[in-house]
C-alpha cells in the first residue's frame, strides 16, 4: 500500500497516519479505536483529500456515519489543505469479508486495481453510480434528464455544466454518463484535482505528449469539481486547448462544479466562456418527496444487502425525511446510521434513539447558532457582560471567556475567520486563529476546560444544560 505513496515525492506533506491514529485513540477512547479506527489504512495522499481504505463496506458505513469528522479534523491538524476523506474498501487477503459483502466487494476491488496502476488509467467509474439508482424529483430532474441525452448522444449541446451544493448527486449523475458512455466510446473520467495531478507529474516525468495524446484521443470528457482547477498558468493554457481540440472533434464534454460558470474564481475567462457556451444546468436541495423517495430506496437497498431484513418503520423513514433536508449525501449517511445500528443491537432504534443517533445532523440541518447567541450565552455562563467581552481589555478573567466564544464561533458556524473577526470588535484574523488554537490545546490538556466547552456546545446547540 505505501508504494503507492512513495512516487508523490512533489507532494510537501506526507501524513503520518499512525500519529493520526494514535491521536484519535486519546480522542474517541481505546474501544472504539480497536473495533473502527484501528482498521482504517492510508490509501493514497492527494493534495487536499485523502483516500482511506478499510477491509469492509460495514466499517466504512459505520466510521463514516460516526467518526468522519473527528478524522478529518484530526488529520487537518497536520494536513491543513485536506478537505475531505474517500474510502475503499480494500479486502485483505487473509481476512474474510462479511457474507453480506462478496457482490460488491468485486466491483470495489476492480475499482481499486484502476486506482493502482493510474499511470495511463484516469478513468475511476464506480459501477454503483448508475442512472437506475439516481431517484429523481423537481430539484435535479432537468440535471438527470441533460445527463441522460448527452448519453444518449441526442444532445447538441456540448458542453454540459452541472452545478450545485455538496452531496447533491453531481459526481453520481458524471459516473452515470460514465458508466452508461464507456459501453461503447472511450470515456475518461476525472477530477480536476486528478488532472492537476497528472499534469504536474507528466511534466516531471517527460510525459507530456503521452498526457496531451491520452486527453485528446478520448471520446468523452468527465471531468468532476471544476472549482478546484486553480492558478497554474501553463495548466490552464493545456487545459483550454485540450477543451478546444475535443470539441472539434465533437467529443462529449460534461463538466461539474458547485457554482455557475460566472462564479468560478481562478479560473481563465475563456475557459468560463466555453463553459456558459454549453448547456448548464444546477441540481437544487432535494425536496421532501425525493427526500422520502431516496430514504425507502436506500433502506431497501441496505437492507437486501443482509440475510437478516431490517425494517425500519415508516415513521423512522418519515422522521428522516422530514429531518434531514440539507443534502442527499446526509440523508444517505442518516440511514447508513439507523441500518448499521439495527444490526449491532439487533433491533430497530425507536423514535427517541434515532434522535439520538442521528443528534449532530439534526442539528446541522436546523442549525440556526448566530455569532450573537453564542456570545449571549458564553457571556452568561462565565458570568462576564457583553461589553466586557467584546472590549479590548485582557484581564484573564476576561480573555478565556472571548477565546471560548470565539472558539465556539468557529467550529459551531460556517463563518470564515474575518468575519468572525469582525463580530469580536473588529480583531483581526490572526487573533482568531490564535483564540481557537488556544483553545484547542487548553482543551486536551486540562478536562475542566473540556467539560466547560461541551456544556457550552449542548446549551448552543439544543438549549439545554449539562
Ligand atoms: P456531489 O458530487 O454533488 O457532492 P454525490 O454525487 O457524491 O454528490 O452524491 C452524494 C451521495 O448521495 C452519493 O452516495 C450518491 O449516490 C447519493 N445520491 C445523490 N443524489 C441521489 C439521487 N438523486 N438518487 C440516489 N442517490 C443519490
Ligand atoms: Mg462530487
């Protein structure tokens, strides 16, 4: 497995996923290090995600419904630029799979090996994406339906733009198209983050021209997350010329982004130019039908997946529904939740547990925290007054109480640092920065401060004490 890492050599950080584990051991407790996180290998590094890989698809459901953020926040302490975590499911040799696994366990390992030998494979299709399993209601029905025409090739327009928020189906409807194209045309699929990549390489490597051949001989282009194509130039300069050359040749190209065209920052105006040219389509927040919809569907599919049904009851998959608006990727993640437990307990969560288990979603979906209602409580908890927190003054008993808001503010809200700057008197961002790290380390070093922080978290969050 570390082969594969050892060829990056251009990458400036290599994780050091044992440090990585070790510090979740201290954070999430010896048992729950030994059942999940102990399981969990680094794959591959890119330059801001990571690829992990685990033995089973049930560890990963499971680590991924619970344990995913503190991974990744974990691994942000070393690794600021990573933003997000894959899986894959790496079956090792002398380990058995769950009986349950061995039909999807194939195609995962096929997938793997395309990983591998990247060399000349960009393509990574996963045959689990398809256009039967994409559930379509209003908010992504014209996406699904542009999709299904470019693959159709009854499509004039060239290209396709899908945009929309994270988890709303984009990188499932390009593999759809993938999937669906590959039967019969030469389809390379790829995220702009992975043509970075290989363009960085090819140019260390001499293998310019097989790069530019391999691009242009394709007969359509996938290429995932647009937004994160940046800076570079020369990149940019082969990237527009290998758009134009594939258009000649009327390839297919279907790009995806979580913006519109006009909105992408970094990148050249005639690229964005090209892409307007096209057709673009945005995929909306599912609506509570497709929300009810995508929840029967993936409980059935979960479910089959085991010899022992579970079913959850309709007012679970109501709850749900009703619940978890923001994206479908939570929902999936929701219902991964309410699967993976009925199978450890052996018995379905009732009402109350599954609030439980699915607290911190609820949450985000409802989250209504304000810079304002944190500062109102840190303020009275600590028995300080709002001026005296928002003043200049540094008085001790004054700059612990300003850092814990500012804390909170921090990992409670989406708000960027400047901004959180700007709510404490205009402080600047680097006085956040410090603020939070202050707090981070005060926290892991002295339990009181731990407990005082996640009393907070319960009063911000749901209004109640302890
Ligand atoms: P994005 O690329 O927009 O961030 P993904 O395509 O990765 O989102 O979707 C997140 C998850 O939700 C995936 O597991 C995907 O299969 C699933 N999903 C999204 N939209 C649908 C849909 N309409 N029907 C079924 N599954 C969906
Ligand atoms: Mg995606």
């Amino acid at each position: 497995m570390n082969n594969t890492r050892t060829n990056k050599s251009f990458e400036k950080i290599n994780l050091d996923w044992k440090l990585v584990q070790s510090e979740l051991k201290l954070k999430l407790g010896i048992e729950v290090y030994e059942s999940w996180i102990k399981k969990i290998d680094l794959h591959e590094e890119f330059n801001n995600y990571i690829l992990l890989s685990v033995p089973t698809r049930f560890i990963r459901d499971w680590i991924t419904s619970r344990y995913l953020d503190q991974i990744l926040q974990t691994i942000r302490k070393h690794k600021k630029q990573i933003i997000r975590i894959e899986f894959k499911i790496l079956e090792k040799n002398n380990q058995k799979s769950e009986k349950f696994n061995d039909l999807n366990q194939k195609n995962e390992i096929e997938n793997v090996s395309f990983i591998k030998d990247s060399h000349l494979q960009y393509s990574r299709i996963d045959p689990n994406k398809r256009f039967e399993n994409f559930l379509i209601g209003s908010s992504n029905k014209i996406a699904f339906e542009a999709s299904l025409k470019v693959s159709e090739n009854i499509s004039h327009y060239n290209p396709l733009y899908i945009y929309g928020g994270v988890g709303l189906g984009k990188t499932h409807l390009l593999n759809s198209i993938g999937h669906e194209m590959s039967k019969n045309k030469k389809v390379m699929f790829i995220s702009a983050e992975r043509f970075m990549y290989q363009f960085v390489k090819s140019i260390k490597s001499n293998e310019m021209v097989k790069f530019k051949e391999n691009f242009r001989n394709t007969d359509v282009l996938l290429i995932d997350d647009i937004q994160f194509m940046n800076g570079k130039e020369a990149m940019q300069e082969e990237f527009f010329h290998t758009f134009n050359a594939l258009l000649d040749k009327e390839s297919k190209i279907i790009v995806s982004a979580d913006r519109p065209p006009n909105k992408l920052s970094r990148i050249q105006e005639r690229i964005k130019s090209r892409f307007s040219g096209g057709l673009v389509v945005d995929i909306q927040k599912p609506e509570y039908d497709l929300r009810r919809k995508i929840v029967n569907y993936k409980i059935n599919e979960l479910t089959n997946l085991y010899a022992d049904k579970v079913n959850v009851t309709d007012e679970i998959q109501d709850f749900i529904s009703n619940k978890v608006t923001t994206n479908v990727r939570e929902l999936v993640g929701a219902i991964n939740r309410i699967v993976s437990f009925s199978r450890i307990y052996n018995k379905l969560p009732s009402l109350s547990e599954t609030k439980i288990i699915l607290k911190d979603l609820l949450n985000l979906t409802e989250n209504n925290v304000t810079i304002d209602s944190i500062q109102t409580i840190v303020c009275k908890f600590f028995k300080i007054s709002k001026n005296e927190m928002l003043s200049s003054r540094r008085s001790r008993y004054l700059v612990r109480p300003r850092q814990t808001a500012i804390y909170l503010t921090k990992i409670l809200t989406t708000k960027s640092l400047p901004e959180i700057g700007r709510e404490f008197s205009n402080r600047d961002h680097t006085t956040i920065i410090h603020s939070v790290k202050t707090i981070e380390k005060l926290k892991e070093k002295n339990p009181d401060m731990n407990n005082n922080i996640n009393k907070l978290k319960n009063i911000i969050l749901y209004n109640k004490e302890g």
